[in-house]
C-alpha cells in the first residue's frame, strides 16, 4: 500500500481559486501530482473509478463535496485525467467545472480555517517567538519517572497546514550539550489547556511528548537547584544566563 505523505505548505499554498482557468489548474495539478496521489487516494476509497462516480453523484444530487483538502484535490486530479485519457475527448471539458469549482472552493474554505487557526495555536495557551517556556519531555528513554527536565526558548513557530493540528517548533534547548542545543521538532498537538500544550513529537521512536508552560523562578530551582534566579525579570534573567 503507497504511503501518503501530509501534504507540503507549498502544495496547500499554491491552491487554485474557483475562478482560476482551467490552464491554472490544470498546471498546478501537473505540479503537484505526485503529492495529491489521486489515484492512490482514490483506491484507498473502494477504487478511484467508483470514488469519483459516487462523488459526483453526492454533488448532482445534494450539492456536497468532501470536507478534506487532500480529497477535493484528488477528485479534480481524477476528474482532469479522465478528461485527458478519455476516448471520448469531444466532450467539454467545461462540463465539469461546477464540480471542479465546488472542490476548489472547499479547499480554500479549509485552506483558510487552517491559516486562522494556525500554530499561536488559537485563544487558549499560545507559544510565542523568542520566550522562554519550561518543558517535560516525557518518554521511555528517560530516567525512572520517564520525564526529562528543560528550559526552552522559542525561536519559531509554522503551522504544517494539514488541518490536524501539526506544526513545527524550533527551539533552544537548554538542558543538552553546548553546541546541539538547537532543535526542531514536528509536533501534534494532544491538549491544550489554559497554561499549558502537550504535543507528540512525530519524528521520534520510541515515542516522546513534550509538555509545554510558563516557566517560573520556582521551576527553574526546583529542578536546577545549581542557578539561583533573583527576583527581576525572568525573561531577561535566562537570556543573560541559559543562552
């Protein structure tokens, strides 16, 4: 079975708009084919002939189409390579564009639920860049109560774009040897809480959790009882001594 991949920021970027022409889609379906695997996407549905057929039959009949990117993408990859291998290609190709013009619309809808959520990760606990978070690591590869210890410091956040709650977080590490402290991590989000967000990491084996919050001077001596942070600002504090 062919793995399919998320697909990529520029992919989901470059969607044409409904009023596009069919050389602009046409060509972005070109470009990016080998991400959308429409066929691929097709036969995981009971086979891409049939995945079609019932598709355009639920849009004739109750005007829907599917409430996923990848999905309305390969339906107008199918729909664009049936036209294109078809025997019969006297037929107008604009017969299809309500349909084509339905999932594109869906698409950017999605596309732009997707951009407003993004990773600053909506109104509840929100990472920002260049401040400093304490974090858990959690997993088996750590000591006896599975948990590791560090200050981070944010450096930059981007949402994966694939509407499941994915991003990617770059980071300084504070906890790991000098000169490897740089880190980046895709990551799924789990929970989000008021104070806190707890992600998996999707790169990692075994499996490893990250556990984000505001990092206090009570935190930061209670778990590294060598500092001794004063009572000023805290932010400045672990700039001047962490980094």
């Amino acid at each position: 079975m062919v793995q399919l991949e998320e697909l990529s920021n520029v992919c989901i970027e470059n969607i044409p708009k409904s009023s596009s022409s069919w050389d602009e889609i046409l060509s972005y379906m070109d470009r990016f084919s080998q991400e959308i695997k429409g066929y691929e996407y097709g036969n995981y549905h009971g086979g891409y002939e049939d995945y079609l057929e019932r598709s355009e039959r639920e849009y004739k009949s109750a005007g829907t189409v599917p409430e996923n990117i990848r999905a309305a993408l390969s339906l107008i990859y199918l729909v664009y390579r049936r036209h294109r291998w078809s025997q019969s290609e006297s037929i107008d190709i604009d017969i299809y564009r309500p349909f084509v013009d339905a999932l594109l619309s869906k698409a950017n809808e999605l596309k732009n639920q997707i951009d407003s959520e993004s990773v600053s990760i909506n109104r509840r606990f929100t990472l920002e860049k260049n401040k400093w978070y304490a974090c858990e690591l959690i997993g088996d590869e750590y000591n006896e109560d599975r948990c590791a210890y560090s200050p981070i410091k944010v450096y930059s956040l981007a949402s994966l774009k694939t509407g499941r709650r994915r991003f990617r977080l770059s980071f300084y590490h504070a906890a790991y040897p000098e000169g490897v402290r740089d880190k980046e991590y895709a990551l799924r989000v789990i929970e989000r809480g008021s104070s806190y967000l707890l992600a998996k990491s999707l790169e990692h084996e075994p499996a490893r959790y990250m556990q984000i919050y505001p990092i206090t001077p009570k935190w930061v001596n209670r778990h590294f009882p060598n500092l001794r942070v004063d009572d000023g600002d805290m932010q400045a504090w672990l700039d001047r001594n962490i980094s």
